[in-house]
C-alpha cells in the first residue's frame, strides 16, 4: 500500500515542528492520531522514519531521505493546485470543437480572430465532418449540431436558432424566372440533399401541410456544395439564413415563396460531456459564440 499525501503533510510537519503534539496542534488532530499516522505510514514502508523516546525524536538515514523527498513531493502538489486554479481562473488549453463544414466556414471560423484575441492561451483544434460523431472517439469538447437532437447521454446548451430561406442567384432567375406558387417549384432545377431525407422538406405551407417534399435536380451531402451551386445558378435552394445571411445581404441569393414560409427555425446546440465542473475554456467559447450567433436568428 502506497503513502497518501496528508501522511506526508503529517510526516512533514513533526519533523518541521519538533514534536508530535505541536504536529498534532498544528493539523488540527489529536498527538495520538498523529502518532498512529506515523506508524502506518512506516508499516506502509516498511522501514523506520523516526528513532522516538519520551524525551526526543531522531530522523533514521532513511527518514531523512524520505523528509527532503517528501517535502518536494508536497511542494508540487500544491504549485500543481495552483496551476489549475489558476487555469479555472484565466481559460486556457487545448480546445477541440467539431462541427459541420457549413457552420465551421459560417458560423465559427469568422469569430475566431476576435476569440483568439480575447484568449490567447486557448489553443483551438477545428474539425469538420457532416455526419454525427461519437465525441469520446474523436476526442471532442464540443459538437456543433444544427437541427433537432436525438436522444443522448450528452449535455447540450441551445445557442439560438436559425430560419430557412428559399433562395436563388439573380442569374438563374433572370433565366427561369421565379416560382410564384409552391407548387411552380416542379417546374423548376432544385438542389436538395443526399443523406438526410429531412432537408429535403421545405418550410412552405400549401393544401397539405406546412412541408414540401421536393425532388432535387441535383443532390449534394454537404450544405456547403448546395450553396456554391445556388451561387452558381445550377437551381434553387433551402439553406439556414447563417449559410447565406451575406450572400442575401450582397444580391448573390435571393429570397422567394416568403408568403409561403412556414417560419420553422432550425435549432443549433452544442452537445457536450460533463462530469461535474464544466471546463472554463468550454464556458468561455459557449458564451462568446452564443453571442455571435444572435445576427443569424433575423
């Protein structure tokens, strides 16, 4: 059985007081329970520490060894304690934030000169991928996950939300003009998703509910792609206004059917493992880009 470290503190502390019971004053116990520490803790070692009489004590060889590495040991300890109060205090580490490529380019990498300036002793570790992650497995503080949760054992904080435009370039309506009418969308090239057969509802109300299943023209896996062929005139889309809030702002997509728009807003959350004490560098970038993300809620 190892030696504990209020063993050593007590260890320490006869030998720095003189006495067992000015120890025992001073680590607030009684002379007999420090006493019997002593004795644990050269049976734990199976050597003797301390040669004691009535009248005096005498460090052994291997007491005096075991007293300057003890003292070391416990001077660590507590320059160990305040590091990391210190670091509980001032953010810093290693952050590693995952989340998919449209919300890393959109959402996270514009911010992060600003965030870096405000904590420069946080060092950041962005990953993309546009499928859900096992955070243990990829060694993840934080997931970035746009749309409704599934059932988790993860922690999650909301960080506002989203709505959905309907959105073509200028070029491609010059072309083909704009659908008047949700049901004009057939007539039309429309860029839908791959994977998620829910991106492919459409916020828009008409005769039998409040989605529009479409049939994409071209489909893509990632947003990002969906986004660049909108820009390029390839047809019309449905993307988070965080994707495309510039691009509206600019004249590069335009916004149509907004009479027809349901209003549905897609959630953003940030999923998370937490023990006890949620990590003060995770705090700190929950906070900061919650705050960023208000301008996309418009």
């Amino acid at each position: 059985m190892k030696a504990r470290s209020d063993e050593l503190q007590i260890f320490v502390s006869v030998i720095e007081c003189g006495s067992i019971s000015a120890a025992a004053e001073k680590v607030g116990q009684t002379p007999s329970a420090v006493s019997r520490t002593l004795s644990r803790l050269e049976a734990k070692l199976d050597t003797t520490l301390i040669n004691r009489t009535t009248r005096r004590m005498d460090l052994t060889e291997e007491g005096k060894y075991f007293f300057e590495q003890a003292k070391v040991i416990l001077a660590q300890m507590d320059e160990l304690e305040e590091r990391l109060s210190s670091r509980q205090k001032k953010p810093a580490g290693r952050l590693r934030i995952n989340a998919a490529v449209p919300f890393m380019l959109h959402g996270i990498v514009p911010y992060i000169a600003e965030f870096r300036r405000l904590y420069p002793d946080i060092q950041l570790e962005l990953n993309s991928d546009d499928l859900i992650i096992d955070l243990l497995e990829q060694s993840t503080d934080i997931a970035i996950r746009i749309g409704t949760l599934a059932d988790s054992t993860l922690h999650a904080r909301s960080l506002g939300s989203t709505p959905l435009h309907i959105l073509a370039s200028p070029d491609y309506l010059e072309q083909y003009g704009a659908p008047t009418t949700v049901a004009e969308l057939a007539d039309h090239s429309l860029l839908g998703f791959t994977h998620t057969e829910t991106l492919n509802h459409w916020p828009l109300r008409h005769g039998e509910g409040d989605r529009w299943l479409i049939q994409p023209s071209v489909s893509a896996s990632s947003g990002e792609t969906v986004r660049q062929l909108a820009l390029q005139g390839q047809g019309i889309c449905c993307l988070s206004n965080f994707m495309t809030v510039d691009d509206i702002d600019a004249g590069r997509l335009v916004p149509m059917l907004e009479a027809s728009n349901s209003g549905y807003r897609q959630p953003i959350h940030a999923v998370f493992y937490r023990n006890s004490q949620l990590a003060l560098r995770i705090q700190c970038f929950l906070d900061f880009i919650q705050a960023k993300l208000a301008r996309y809620a418009r």
